[in-house]
C-alpha cells in the first residue's frame, strides 16, 4: 500500500505544481532535444578538434494505468480483471541524458531509475543508451554500444524492421518511444553518392520484451483460454554464430526514398515450441526486402515488401514452428484539413504452407488447425491526428483492425504540453475481438485507461 500512496502523492505534487511558474525560462525548447531519432546523419561540429560542452537533460514521469474489468467497456473501470489485477500501470521514472563531443566522436548515455509497482523488481537501474559515434573517414562511421535502432516505412507495423521492441511499454501507455527497445550492437553506415549501407552486428540475440504473463494475459493453445501463467523461453546460445546481422542500402532521389533490407537471426518472440524441453524457443529467421516512400499527390505513400524465410521449417509442415511469409504494406497519409493529419495502411500477411488441395500441409500437421491464422490475413490501420489549442492539445486515435480475424486494437489518446516542460496525457489501450485465440482478440481483458505526466528540468 504503501508505494501505490507515493505513486498517488506524487501525481498530486505534480498536479499542484502546474499552476506554479517554471523556474528560469528557457529559449531553448527542451521537447526537440528528447527526439529519439537514431539516424545516421548527425551534423559534426564545424571544428572537428575543440570538444564540446555537456549537453544534460533530465525528465521525471508518473504513470499510472487500470484494468478495465471483463473486457472493453463490460465493467466498472479500474476495477479487478480476470487475474485479480487492477492496475496495469503504477510507476514513477526518472531519465539522465547526458552527450558531447570529442573531436569526430560523440558520447550519448540515457540512465533511467524506474520504481514499478506492477513488476516484481520494484525499484530498477536501467540503461537505455550508451554508445559512442565516430568518424572513421568522410564516408564511414560507426555507433557502437547501446543503442536504439529503427528502420522501415511502417507506423506501427514492423516488416523490415527487425529490431527489438518492447510489447509490454506499449500496452502499458508509456510513450510511444518506448515501443523501441534498445540493444547492444555495432552499426557502420556507409554513404556514397551512389547509395548509402547501414550494417549492423548484434553479438547477442536480443528478443523483444513480449507478452508473457508478468503484466498481461494471453491465449495459450496448450489449454485453450486465456492464461496469465508467466513463461520464460529459451533464449539462443551465446556463440557468434547467433548473432543478429541485418543491413539497409538506401538512397534518395528526387524526394523519393528507396531502400533495400536483409537479416539473419532469430524470430524476436518465442513463436516456436520444443517438447523435449516442454518450452518456448525462438526459430531462426532470415528475412529480405524492400521499400519506397515519396510524396503522392497533396500526401506521403509509401510501400513496403518483405520476406520471411523460416529457417527451422523449409518445409512447412513442422506444427511447432511458424512457416515463411511474404508481408505487403501500403500506406498514406495526407492533412485533410489545417491541422488535422489522416494516416491509412493495408497490411497483407501470406502464411506459406498453404495449398489448392483440401488439406494444405500447414493444417494437415497442425494439433489445432482451428487456431491457425489464414492463408491471407489482412490488417488496416488509421492513425488520426488534430491539433489545437496552438498545437499544445493533441488529440489522437491509432486504430487497427483485422476483417481476416475480426478482431481490433485502438490507441486513442489526449496530450497537453503546458510548456517547455510540462507534458500530460490520457490515454487507452483498448482490445477486443470475436475469438480470443486471435492477434487483439486474446487481449480483450488487458484492455486499460491511463494517465501520463512528464516534467522536464
């Protein structure tokens, strides 16, 4: 009791604190600084010998989230769920971000101290970045330590992009940026006026933060209902050998982006099932793709194509490990109106393995062919976005939705930014479906409210 009454009597400070004036106004907008962009193309200082000053930035922020009870709006809010919980979020973080230049090189490190009343480890020392950028030479440069990586033309849709994200961040209502999880890796980007190679090397395997129990429910096809029993995977050995390599070759031209993609390693969950050992495991996947963005009439289009190859099931009738898929993406967005942005996506899955004969090998080995997800499985997404209020008040609804499995997941949500330092928000993650074996439908019961506020020093 007595850490969810700090969570509460901070959020009140907080809250008090807001009709105070900020202390020592600032030209200097704190909010563009905390971009977590991890591009390539950071601009070097002009004189490449002097060091730079400590560029320190520091923000604290309460969470706090509850369960809506039996499902989307089937019960009182923040009231008990199918597993005895009421909150889905109860946490206070504090972040230290602290950069500089040294000559061609540039040291970043974000240290977070998080105190979490919903994980087991209440009080937790989490580095979030920690790398070093230098210049080999005019045309090569290399990032090596923790850091974030992104790529791919996707908005919440990853085909590409196989680097780690962070489920759990997401269905809890931190910020988005949390979606990406960080991993230790060696990225050397490459630019010539030709096309320019990002490689990147993770010597270790790092899976995504899925869902498994710890703070949300799921769909287990051993007992057929959904379960909050918290499982560990096997996670691949430590040899060179698993480690994760994937690439990009992009170029613009024209104001058209174009990119190609490949990787080698693992599925970032535990899709996979060993019953010798009565456990999860991640299957080896190589993956290849492509995609363009450019501007389309009075908005932005981009396509995206990749391949995944299953490597632990060539022949696609191994029931304990998924098969290869093609995945298509198609996507807009345009400003309807001043201020009022409208985002769309058609997301197309091909499960190989299928066939034209009445029993395809995936169904003929599988123990449940019922839950096995179709041949052709459509997503579509809106993303609807309206500023007001001088764009301090942003009102936003990410929505998908799968005709295929009938099944929905809405992000709606509310942010106000006081200033340069003050941000709040409220917010949902909302999930329902016809089946509860389905990609959103198995989450019905995870469905949440929350509200975030964030001061920057």
């Amino acid at each position: 009791m007595w850490f969810k009454a700090f969570h509460l009597l901070f959020l009140a400070v907080l809250s008090v604190s807001v009709a105070l004036p900020s202390v020592g106004a600032e030209t200097t907008d704190a909010w563009g600084a905390w971009d977590d962009s991890s591009g390539s193309d950071r601009d070097w200082p002009e004189d490449t010998e002097q060091t730079s000053p400590w560029n320190v930035l520091v923000f604290t922020e309460a969470l706090v989230g509850g369960f809506i009870s039996d499902g989307l709006f089937k019960g009182n809010l923040f009231a008990d769920n199918a597993f005895d919980e009421d909150l889905s979020a109860l946490e206070n973080r504090w972040q230290l971000n602290a950069n500089r230049y040294f000559g061609t090189s540039f040291f970043n490190v974000s240290v977070e101290l998080l105190a979490d009343g919903v994980d087991d480890d209440h009080f937790q020392v989490l580095v979030r970045e920690l790398y070093l950028d230098h210049s080999l030479t005019d045309s090569l440069t290399v990032r090596a330590g923790q850091q974030i990586l992104t790529w791919g033309t996707g908005d919440f849709v990853f085909l590409n992009d196989l680097f780690a994200k962070d489920w759990q961040a997401m269905f809890s209502g931190r910020d988005d940026s949390y979606l990406k999880a960080p991993s230790t890796s060696i990225k050397l980007t490459y630019y010539q006026d030709m096309a320019n190679l990002d490689v990147v090397w993770t010597p270790l395997f790092t899976s995504d933060n899925y869902i498994n129990g710890e703070r949300f429910g799921y769909f287990s096809p051993m007992s057929g209902d959904i379960t909050d029993q918290q499982f560990t995977a096997k996670e691949p050995g430590t040899q060179i050998e698993n480690g994760e390599f994937a690439f990009r070759l992009f170029k613009t031209l024209d104001g058209v982006e174009y990119a190609l993609y490949g990787y080698r390693g693992f599925y970032k969950q535990p899709v996979g099932f060993d019953p010798v050992e009565g456990r999860n495991v991640f299957p080896r996947l190589n993956s290849v793709g492509a995609s363009v963005r450019g501007s389309l009439g009075s908005g932005i289009a981009n396509i995206e194509v990749a391949y995944w190859d299953s490597r632990d099931d060539m022949a696609g009738d191994d029931p304990l490990i998924p098969n290869s898929k093609w995945q298509t993406l198609v996507g807009y967005e345009q400003e309807l109106i001043q201020k009022l942005t409208l985002g769309l996506q058609w997301w197309l899955q091909i499960t190989e393995g299928y066939s034209v004969q009445k029993k395809s090998a995936l169904k003929a080995n599988s123990p449940q062919p019922e839950y096995l997800q179709n041949k052709y499985h459509h997503t579509l997404t809106a993303r609807i976005t309206y500023l007001t209020m001088s764009d301090k008040l942003t009102w936003s609804l990410f929505s998908f939705y799968s005709p295929s499995s009938d099944d929905f997941y809405l992000k709606p949500k509310v942010s106000y930014r006081r200033d340069d330092y003050w941000l709040f928000e409220v917010g949902g993650n909302l999930f329902g479906g016809q089946d509860n074996y389905t990609q959103w439908g198995q989450f019905e019961e995870n469905s949440n409210l929350y509200t975030r506020v964030r001061y920057h020093f």
